[in-house]
C-alpha cells in the first residue's frame, strides 16, 4: 500500500515537474541563457479533433521519428492514430502522419503495464494527465497503472515507464500493428516480418508493409533493463505475418525502464548506427533538451506581438509546418528510395512527406524565407527521385511514390526555389527532369497524348477528375514554361505557356464555371455546379476534393485571365460573391470539404487562394473582411480548432501568411498578395542576418481594414509585396482602420 501511495504521488510530482517547467526536462540552453521559450506557445492539441489529423506526439523539427499514443485505428478518423476525445489509449508506436487524409504508419507498436497480462491492453486515461510540448509527451495509462513518457531525437524514439513498483513490469510489442484503412488490413498489411531477440536487452528485425503505399523498416529496441521473461501471444489471424510478444523486466530497485527505438529505411546496422549516433549514453532528459532547444531555434524564426491566444495560434502554425518534411537518410547519409536500392545521397538527407498538392501553395514559399538552408536539400533530394522513378514525386512517402493527388507539383516547388535564385542544383538537370515528368511520365497522373490533342483531359476518357487535373497541370505546365524561358529554351517556352491555357478549354460562359467536356468537345449534361467529386473517396466525378463552383477559380497562373473569360472585373465580381453567399448546399457528402462560407470551403486547399482574387478585382476590402472571418472562425486554439486537415502544414502556412497580411497566390510569381495583417507585429529573423518587420497600426476588432501601407518609410500602392522585398529586410507597415 505505501509503495502504491509513493508511486502516485512520483506520478503527481513528475507531472507538477513538467508542467510548470521545473526540473532539467524542461530545461535547455537557450531558456537558461535568457531567451524566451517559445515551446510554452504551442499547443499540439490543436486539430486533434474534427478533421485536423494532428497528433500530439513526439517530434523533432524534420526528424525521423514521432513516437506518441495511439487511440484508435481503422478509418479515416485516424490517419495520425489519435482523436482528442477518445477515452482509451492502445500504446504508443514510432511514426505518424501529420493532417493527412490517408492512413499510413503507426510503426512498431509498444504498451506498458502493472502487473497481470489482460487480454485487452488498452488502457483508459485521465485528461488532466496528459501532457504535449514540442519534443515530448507523457500520460498517466490509468488500467495499467504506468505513466509513460516519450520524447526523440531526429532518428530515434525515447520511452520512458514508471511502472507501479508494488507490480510487475510488462510490455506489449505488438509487431503487427500499424495504422491501416479498415480491420481486415490489420490482418494483411504486414507482408513480411522478421524479429531476433539479439540479448536480454536488444530486439532488431524489419517489417515490409504496404498500406498507402509499400515501404520497408528496420529498428533496432533497447532496454536498460533486462528482459526476464517473454511470451509469444497466440495468432489473431492466420493471415499475420508478424509476432506479438509480452516481455516482462527485471526492474530491480528501480521502478523505470527506458526504452530507445531507432528505426532506418536501409537496414538493420543502418539502425544500429542511427541508435549508436543519437542514442548512445544520451539519458531521456538530454535528448529531451536537445529538442527543446531545436524547436527553439525554430520557432525564433519568428517573433510577434500579441495576445497569448495570438502567439498559441501562430507558433502551433509555426510548429506544424516543421514536423515534416521528414528526412529519412540514416545518420551517413544513406537512405533507400523508389527504385528499392540503397543509395547515398550527396547532401547527407533525403527528405520525404513532401504532400506536394498541398504544400506547393504555401508550405514550400515560407520555407524558401524562414529556411532557406533546407531548400537546396529539398530540390535535389526531388531530383534524386525523379532520376529513380522517371518522374518528380507526386505525393512520396518514406522515400517510396503513393500517386496520390494530381498534377506533379514537386514542379513548382523545384521552379520557385530556381526564381528565387538558389544555386544550389544544377538548373539544367532540374528543368530535364521538369520536361520529363511533364511529357514523357507513364502513371495515373500522366495521359500526355490525350492531354496534347484535346487540349484538356475529356471526362469520357479520364472517368475521374478530369477539369481539376487540366487546371492543376496547366499550373505545372506554366511553371515549366518560366523556367524554360530564363533558361533560353524558347521552343519549350512556347509548347509549356500554349499549355498552360488549356484551362480556357474548360471554360463554359453559360454556366460560368469550369465544365467537363468529353472528346467530342461537347460539354457534360445535366451538369451540377454544386456536386461534390473525389476519386480516392470512392463517390468518383470530374474534380478533385470539391466542386466547379470552388474550381471555377483554379487558375493560379493567369487570374487576369480568367477575369477576363468571366467577363471582367465587375462580372467576375458577381461569380465570385455568389461563390461566398450562396446557401445552397453542395450535392454530396465528402469530409475533406469543409470550413464553408458560401461554397468557399476553407478546409481544403483548392480554395485557399481565393478568397484573394478580390485584390484582382480592386475590392480590397472584400479580402480584408473574408481573411479576419477565416482566421477568426477556423484557426482557434482548442482540440477542433482546425477546419479541415493540416495537411503537412499547408493549413498552418495559410494562417501565418496571412496573419502576416500577405499570401502567395501564384506561388512561383515570387509576390505575395496583400490582404489584411492579423497580429500586431510581427518580425522576420532571416536567415542571412537581416530582419523583417510587419507591422499593423491601430489593429483592432473593428479595424480590420487597411488605410495605407508603407514599406520603409514610404507610402506603398501595389497590390503585393515581393519575395525579394523581404529578404532584403525593412520595414511594411499597415495603418488599419473600420472604414471599409
């Protein structure tokens, strides 16, 4: 009884510890030396519920690992393998997606316990234990009578236990398990497995799985302490092609065991020697430091002004933008792509979890001003890919292709960084490998013949999504053109720019929207404006994640253009109001459209940038009042506070461009579009030395609106500011006020 009172109370204190930030976890240089802690600002349960996929795990800015609980499994609820108000917790795996919509990893299973093997080892929790910061998470497991903690380093995974020492100390490592689509595919997504007990105190083995797509893993598990006993837990399912095993630890007089998960995509010594660099001698505390002070670094890329409510929206933003890209190459720099080989890649990283239809928006052009030191890396890293699969990657996951998603859009991520003028590739074989990817790729997003012929993708012969894909590769298509054009390649300028205005094929003036047409030229009827399309979501159709009213405006490279198809500025206006006003639901139902107004539907990226065509119409106000009603509704500091998948931190850029008061609409045009500040001040601390301050005079609840804007000084009448503008550091300032 007294032993089970004093672990209790060690539960009460370590939480206390943890929380108020006293004791060396919480502890790191940079706090010591004076600087603010910006981790205090970060909430990882921010989109933990309704669709944001978030998870609060675990994590290391672009690391490997992101161990964390797991609540749940088997749907698209769980992509991250965790929803806020789920009561029980099934044990704590290695990796995760962040904001995804497809359902992968959730590698290598762990879940301690107190005392008797029960045959359900999930355990319940209480709330008011848990606890996530970036680079660490612990939790009270109440059934289990163990509190658990977790934090890493870029390539391996930390567990900490305490177990109740009046009981013994088991684990679960369930082999099988990972996140997967439905409960069959628990049974069938491992395709093969291997585990070796190599001493009492290390397991190493692989698991090939295919679930999103088809990828391979190493690990190497650490204990220090040893296992006295393990049970092999009989089969659930014929099917199973990996062990589930019950090991019990010799504790000794001490009641934690510490557990290091090193994983790799090479090998097992790959695994070994990712554990020996950043795990060896290295306590729990020291690795949680580190991280600490890494996501310090960070999150002082930035600094703002404002409320607390302020700076936890901003600064969770801030830190879902670098749980990914990950970079999967092991400590030497070797790592195993599409082609299946391990190769060693010349920049020492190879990064991966690129979401590229998502994050070409907006993701990718933050990271070219507040990282600028991962964008060469990142390019040639897309080359390497590219020179494996025959195409830039799509969508890539652990190095391997999904094809998820359409267009190519590592392609305007590739260009922007070589407008921006990075050198750190060679221009000729990136825009080789843009040509390639464009007219000579074979895959489910390619269809270049058909493509060339009709001028757009006909419905009658692409089934599904055909006008989004023609307006998204007509983006990629431009992106090539510019790139074609500095490069002198005037021929390929010409074929890419005809291209990029094959979205005027889709254009129907009777119905004012972009309108599937099949390859006799004649458009789809009946025609609903309103019905919602999706292939991966099974209900099919001719768009992608929405409907024509939202991709009507599609056309990122050429917003005067359509304009001008709409009949100017003053028609284009009453298309675009209605898009906003209309109460008439979408036909059909799909969980990735969400954050409405109107038919605007912020929670999925094919709106993001429109709510900004105002500025084209010279309605500024208009995109004033619509950003302050976006920020406000759908970014909030609580569990739902997202509307709609974080999607690798293209959700979160949105919110920080725009609180800024700028957003990158064409986001290879190196401007950014002016909308309306939301924070105070804001400054910039670039990378090359020089600061960039925003600022927003006379910012209120009524003020949303902008008067005049200065930059340096001076008054300022364009409609955007320039990439270039803020790297050269200054000064912009807003002068904001409630007339509209």
């Amino acid at each position: 009884m007294r032993k089970t009172l004093l672990f209790s109370l060690l539960v009460l204190l370590t939480l206390y510890i943890t929380i108020t930030g006293i004791g060396c976890t919480s502890q790191n240089s940079d706090v010591m030396n004076g600087d603010e802690d910006l981790t205090k600002y970060v909430n990882p349960f921010i989109g933990t519920a309704f669709t944001g996929h978030t998870f609060p795990g675990a994590t290391y800015p672009l690391g490997f690992m992101q161990p964390g609980p797991e609540t749940g499994n088997f749907s698209w609820d769980y992509c991250s393998g965790y929803f806020y108000d789920d009561e029980k917790i099934n044990g704590f795996s290695q990796n995760r997606l962040n904001g995804t919509g497809i359902v992968d990893f959730g590698d290598l299973l762990l879940q301690p316990f107190s005392g008797e093997k029960r045959e359900d080892l999930s355990s319940t929790f209480n709330k008011s234990t848990e606890v996530a910061t970036p680079g660490y998470y612990s939790v009270v497991l109440t059934d289990n009578d163990v509190k658990v903690e977790v934090t890493t380093a870029p390539h391996v995974a930390f567990h900490r236990y305490t177990y109740n020492a009046d009981k013994t100390s088991g684990l679960l490592a369930d082999f099988q398990s990972g996140l997967v689509w439905s409960k069959d595919r628990i049974s069938t997504h491992v395709l093969e497995n291997v585990v070796n007990f190599e001493s009492d105190y290390i397991i190493t083995g692989y698991t090939r799985r295919r679930e999103w797509t088809e990828r391979t893993y190493y690990f190497v598990i650490e204990f220090d302490k040893p296992i006295v006993s393990k049970e092999l837990l009989e089969q659930r399912d014929p099917r199973e092609k990996a062990p589930r095993y019950i090991l019990n630890f010799d504790l000794g007089n001490d009641s934690v065991l510490n557990t290091k998960v090193a994983m790799s995509t090479t090998g097992i010594e790959g695994a070994k020697s990712n554990l020996a660099a950043e795990g060896k001698e290295r306590s729990f505390d020291d690795v949680y430091k580190d991280a600490k002070k890494e996501w310090n670094r960070y999150l002082s890329k930035v600094s703002i002004e404002g409320t607390d409510e302020d700076k936890t929206n901003f600064y969770t933003a801030l830190y879902h933008l670098y749980i990914q890209p990950n970079n999967i190459a092991d400590v030497d720099g070797k790592y195993v792509g599409p082609n299946g080989k391990i190769s060693q890649s010349p920049t020492g990283k190879f990064y991966s979890t690129l979401s590229q239809w998502d994050t070409f928006r907006a993701a990718f052009p933050m990271y070219t001003i507040l990282s600028p030191e991962i964008i060469n890396d990142l390019v040639n890293n897309m080359l390497e890919f590219s020179e494996q699969k025959g195409h830039l990657p799509i969508w890539a996951l652990m190095g391997q292709e999904t094809f998820t998603m359409i267009g190519n859009h590592s392609i305007p991520m590739v260009v922007d960084a070589y407008l921006k003028g990075f050198e750190g590739f060679d221009a000729e074989r990136a825009y080789s490998e843009i040509k390639k990817s464009l007219t000579e790729g074979k895959h489910k997003n390619a269809g270049w013949e058909e493509y060339d012929k009709y001028g757009y993708y006909p419905y009658d012969l692409f089934k599904v999504e055909s006008v989004s894909r023609t307006l998204e590769s007509g983006f990629d298509d431009y992106c090539a053109a510019i790139m074609a054009k500095k490069l002198g390649k005037t021929e390929d300028y010409e074929f890419f720019m005809n291209r990029s205005g094959y979205y005027k094929n889709h254009y129907d003036n009777e119905t004012k929207s972009m309108r599937p047409k099949d390859s006799k030229g004649e458009w789809l009827t009946p025609f609903d404006p309103y019905r919602l399309a999706h292939a991966d979501s099974n209900i099919g159709g001719h768009y992608t994640e929405g409907n024509a009213l939202q991709y009507t405006w599609h056309v990122l490279q050429d917003i005067p253009g359509l304009i001008e198809l709409l009949g100017g500025k003053e028609e284009a206006g009453k298309v675009l109001d209605f898009l906003f006003t209309t109460e008439q639901e979408s036909t059909g139902t799909l969980s990735d459209v969400t954050g409405l107004i109107g038919q605007y539907a912020h929670g999925n990226e094919p709106s993001h940038h429109i709510a900004y065509i105002y500025m084209y119409l010279d309605r500024p106000e208009d995109t004033q009042r619509l950003i302050r009603q976006i920020c406000k509704n759908f970014y909030q500091n609580k569990p739902d506070g997202l509307i709609g998948n974080d999607d690798c931190g293209q959700m979160s850029a949105w919110y920080m461009f725009s609180a800024m008061g700028f957003y990158p609409v064409n986001p290879v045009s190196g401007e950014l579009v002016f909308g309306a500040p939301q924070l105070p001040k804001t400054t910039l601390n670039l990378d090359n030395g020089k600061t960039f301050t925003i600022e927003a005079i006379n910012l209120s609840e009524e003020n949303m609106y902008i008067e005049k804007i200065e930059l340096n000084g001076s008054i300022y009448t364009e409609k955007f500011i320039t990439y270039d503008d803020i790297m050269n550091g200054g000064e912009l300032t807003f002068y904001m006020t409630s007339n509209q």
